[in-house]
C-alpha cells in the first residue's frame, strides 16, 4: 500500500511539475504578442510555417512581437472579409480597399489611428500627408495606404514587332483619336481585328478623365481636367462621348474582336491593349503575351480619393495590441528584409538574392508564394526581381505619383447612408449597360441617353444632388 501511494505520489509531482512547465512556457508566450493579419492573395503557401518562424525571431528581436498570416484567397475573399468584420471574429490587421473601407467604418469595425499614427514616424514621414487624409472619414483616419503606385496611369501596350512594322509613330500617341490610323494599318497588315478587349472595354475612358469619388460605377463624377469639385454625369460629358464614338467606330470597322462585350478574358496575340501601371511593367505585360511589346501613356497621371484608397491595411476596432500592430505596419514599410520576406516569401525556399551590378535583385525559385504583394505596404523599399533595370519603383512609380493630376476632390469621402440603395440600384444599371459601351459594341448616342434614363427613373439626381451637397460642405470645410 505504501508503495502504491509512492507510486501515484511520484505520478502527481510529474505531473505539477509538467502543468508547471507548460504554464511558464505560456506566459513566456503571452509576453510576445502575436499580431494576425488577414491578406488577399491565392490562400495560404505551404511553407508558411518554416517562413513564420524565420519571420517570428526577426520580428521578435526588432519590434517585440509575432505574426501571423491568413491568406484568404481571392474567390473567397469578399465573402470571408465580410463575415470578419461582421461577426468581430479576432484579428489586428486587415487589407481592405475602397470598395468596403467607408461602410466597414461606418459600423465601427475599424480603430481609430489619428493619434496613434504619431508614434510611428517611419510611416508619417514616408507615407504623403495628403495620401494619409485620402483615407480619413470625418476627419479622422482608419487605414495607412500601401505607398506604391497610388497614383494611376494608363498605357496602350503595343507588341513590339506589329508596331514596329505599322505605327512606328506610336511612342507619340496618347490619346484614341492618336492611335486610329497606327490600328486600320495593323489590321490590313496582319489581317485581324488588333485591339482585343474582353468584357470590361476600355474603362480608362471613363476613369481617366472622371475621379468617381470611391462610388463605384454609377457614371459620376469629378472631371480631374476641371478646377471645381463638380459631380456631373459622367456618360453626359462630350469628352467622354467623343471617345467612346470613336471605340463604336473601331467595332464597326473590325478593328476590336467582334465577341468583345461576352469576352471573359482577353488573351493572348494581339496589337495592342491597355493596362495600368508603369514603363517597365511591360516586361511582365510582354510575358503575359507571350511577346515582346512596348508602351505609350494613354492620358495623364491621375491621384484622387479612389487610387489611394485600392489598397489599405486597417487595424480592428477589438484589437489588443493596437501600437504594436501599426509598429509592425511601420516596420514593413521602412525594412527592406521584412518586406522582401512579405513580398516574395521565404528565402532558400521561394527566392534567393543574387548581385546584378549595383543593385540586389531577387531570383524567384518558383511561383510557390501566393500572397499579394500589393496590399501589404510600399513599393519603394522592396527589391527588385532579376532582370530588372535600374530601380523603377523609385524612377517611374514615384515619379508618376509625384507628377499625377489631382482630382479637385482629392480627399473627399462620400458619406452613403441616405444614398446607398440608389447607389445599388443604380450600379445595377450600368452593369447592364457597360460591356456594350465600353467595347464599342453598341452606339453611344442611342445608349447613354437610354441608360441614363433608367439610372434618373432609380435615383441618380438624387444621388447627385446628395453628393454635390457633401462635397460643398467639404470644400467649404478646407
């Protein structure tokens, strides 16, 4: 009996000893707070666990914390945030964008960072102040913007030898009206249709020329070429017409595929297409085609509201570790290891640095990293990929930014709550109505007229007129 009582004494002590041991190991845990951060990209790597630990003693020895990653994938994206947000389910950081950002604000989802911004300099010294108040509701700001190209520019992407050949003029054509004649003789000399669109059309025509506020496609807008914050309807505009006559006029005379306004995707060989971005983009715009291609700037540079606010990072309302959160926000932007290890994923695994000349470039070992590099913070501390000439994060990106057009609603918030289900139903309408606008598949004298009759019958004049009102008040509050 003594024996047996020793036993299961002995057994007790193990296992104090153990509970005690496990206890001392969590709160050593506690001590290193954990930030989780919720990304968009194309889900979870599977190296994630041997990139965390890696980034975890980095993070650990820097800034006194961990973190960890959820990469929800991009199908599942928009449904996933939503039930985040409106179930408060535990987390510090999110990506967000202009699409959800002012409702998810409005229903308290978001911290206040107006204050506490101040103890992170490495942001409110990289980031443009007027960027910073782009993302601020009611005067007080909710997001730091990912730094990048928050500005928008718009290019023609021309392959290389069709050009060449056709419109060697093209460097100079800025405009449609620029580029009709370098498409009639693309398409006598290769025999198709030389602009390719897909369902989307060219939407720069409308986007380039109207700052839409972060409304959506409801077909308002601020002209950036006016001097007024001035909402008008956008496919009213003769500027906007006289584009959209000369996309009708390319449908018509074969110089757009005739399947345009069904197209899902529009890929592989063409003349030419649009895309947003930089010069040197075209590298990966020419992979994408499977041919070399150059570029000419459709447009200006524009910055507005809207282009600021395409990617965010957003502290929860019910976080626990608010300053450690935005501390780690501010290190991703000014630390060139962290934003590497965010961007391109794991080193030795994903990518290794390799020496061209007088910078370190990254060489992707494989396509394996899945988590979107745009909506994690600023470009301009990133390392380029192999092949890369110069630094054009630095010499385009930042320049195009510094150089853009600002919107004379730059900064402007719309406040939707009267408006919103006009919006909705509005929205509805010209999503009936775009694929065949902007593919020149129908003609816009007979459909904008008949689109914007339906819009008025569901409550654009009183969208426009709410709208109008907001941005009197904001100006006059400037």
């Amino acid at each position: 009996m003594k024996k047996i009582l020793a036993l299961l004494l002995a057994v007790v002590m193990v296992v104090g000893m153990l509970a005690g041991c496990s206890s001392s190991e969590q709160k050593k845990d506690d001590g290193v707070p954990t930030i989780t951060w919720y990304m968009v990209g194309g889900g979870q790597p599977a190296n994630i666990d041997s990139w965390k630990t890696k980034v975890d003693a980095y993070l650990e020895e820097k800034i006194g914390v961990h973190l960890d990653v959820q990469c929800i994938s991009w199908g599942d994206w928009g449904n996933r945030r939503t039930n985040i947000v409106s179930t408060n389910e535990p987390y510090d950081i999110m990506f967000t964008d202009m699409g959800s950002y002012a409702s998810d604000v409005k229903m308290g989802a978001f911290a206040d960072i107006t204050e506490l911004i101040k103890q992170t300099p490495g942001l409110t010294d990289l980031i443009p102040a007027e960027y910073l108040d782009a993302c601020k509701i009611d005067g007080k700001l909710y997001a730091v913007p990912a730094y990048k190209d928050s500005s928008m520019t718009n290019f023609f992407v021309w392959t290389k030898e069709r050009v060449e050949k056709s419109f060697p003029g093209y460097a100079n054509a800025h405009t449609l009206a620029d580029i009709t004649d370098g498409l009639r003789q693309m398409k006598e000399d290769f025999g198709e249709a030389p602009f390719m669109l897909n369902q989307d059309g060219i939407s720069c025509v409308a986007g380039n020329k109207y700052d839409a506020m972060g409304l959506g496609n409801i077909g308002l807008g601020v002209s950036y070429n006016g001097t007024e914050a001035k909402a008008v309807a956008i496919f009213e505009q003769e500027d906007v017409l006289s584009d959209l006559r000369i996309i009708h006029s390319w449908m018509q005379e074969g110089l757009i595929n005739s399947d345009a306004a069904v197209r899902q995707e529009a890929t592989g060989m063409c003349g030419v297409g649009v895309a947003q971005g930089w010069p040197s983009a075209a590298q990966g715009w020419g992979e994408g085609r499977g041919a070399e291609v150059v570029v000419s700037q459709f447009e200006d540079t524009v910055v507005s509201t809207d282009t600021v606010q395409g990617s965010m990072a957003c502290i929860s309302a019910s976080s626990k570790h608010p300053l450690e959160a935005l501390k780690l926000l501010e290190l991703v932007n000014t630390d060139n290891w962290l934003r590497d290890a965010l961007a391109y994923g794991e080193e030795g695994v994903n990518f290794e640095y390799v020496q061209e000349g007088d910078y370190k470039r990254v060489n992707k070992l494989n396509n394996d990293w899945t988590l979107a590099a745009y909506t994690q913070g600023t470009f301009f501390d990133m390392s380029l990929t192999t092949g890369s000439v110069g630094n054009y994060f630095v010499d385009e990106v930042k320049v195009q930014n510094e150089n853009a057009k600002a919107s004379p609603a730059f900064g402007f918030v719309c406040n939707r709550e009267k408006i919103d289900d006009k919006m909705k139903a509005v929205g509805a309408i010209y999503d009936e109505y775009k694929s065949l606008i902007l593919t020149g598949t129908a003609d816009p004298d007979e459909v904008c007229p008949e689109m914007m009759a339906k819009m008025r019958d569901a409550g654009f004049d009183d969208i426009q007129a709410e709208v109008q009102a907001q941005l009197d008040a904001w100006v006059a509050s400037k």
